[in-house]
C-alpha cells in the first residue's frame, strides 16, 4: 500500500505532466490556427494583460481574439522550456513560469516579408474542475524581439 506522501507525490507529478501537455496543445493550437482547440483550454474567463492593465476576458473572446491577431501572420511556431509548475495543496488551483520563443513570419506593406524572433516569460494560472486543468490566467512578459527582413 502506497504511503500518503508517495500518493501525493504521484498526484503532483500527474498534475504537472496534464499542465505541461495542457500549454502544449495551446501553442500548438495558436500555431494552427485552431481556435476550437484553443478555447477547449481555458476556463470560462480568462485574466490577460491588456494595455498594461490586468483584465478578465470571457474565454470566447480570449480565444476569437487570440487566433484572429495570430491570422494576420503567415505562420507561426512556439517553443516552450523551462516550465516552473506549482500545485497547490488542494490540488485545485496551480501556477506556472514558462519560457518562450515564438518564430513569426508575415508581410507588412512598407517592409516586405519579415522574420520575427521573439522570446519572453509567460506567468499562468489554472485551475481543475472535474480533474481537468484550464487556464484562467496568461500574461506574457517579453524580453527581446528580433526583426529580419527576407528577401
């Protein structure tokens, strides 16, 4: 018979392995364009950085407004490391530091096909109802951009 700790050690090692593949999906759903996938992935409301401002957006709206910024670029790809995931004792609630690099490429009209690098922290929250994992917060603190034009 497995012992208290043992059992909470497993809990917490099945809650971190479902967030990581719980942000997986939400890049790769950004990356496709897929924004069914992407709202499967969030609460209700989702609290976001908005203008520098901390708002409470309906998952609806987070996700339609997620994919419809992501569109206007040709493409795009997320990297995800150095995931730091925190469940709480109640195993209902977690928070989560992750590094990023997203790779864009688009077209402006005045300078032609670009090539963006950009690498930032996202900081998220989550929480669990009937043993499923959303996201109920995702703010994002960038820390460099690298622009390249293609010819």
């Amino acid at each position: 018979m497995a012992s208290p700790t043992s059992r909470a050690t497993w809990r917490t090692a099945i809650d971190d392995l479902a967030i990581r593949n719980l942000v997986a999906r939400l890049a790769q759903a950004a990356d496709d364009r897929d924004e069914t996938s992407y709202r499967a992935c969030l609460a209700q409301t989702v609290s976001t950085n908005v203008e520098g401002k901390l708002l409470q957006i309906s998952a609806d709206d987070y996700a339609h407004a997620a994919i419809a910024r992501l569109a206007r670029t040709d493409w795009t790809h997320h990297i995800l490391m150095n995931p730091v995931i925190c469940v709480d004792q109640s195993e209902l609630h977690a928070s989560a530091s992750i590094d990023v690099v997203v790779e864009i490429a688009r077209v402006e009209v005045t300078a032609g096909r670009l090539r963006e690098t950009k690498g930032g922290r996202y900081s998220l929250e989550f929480i669990s109802q009937d043993g499923v994992w959303q996201i109920t917060r995702r703010t994002v603190r960038w820390r460099y951009s690298d622009v390249k034009r293609c010819l």
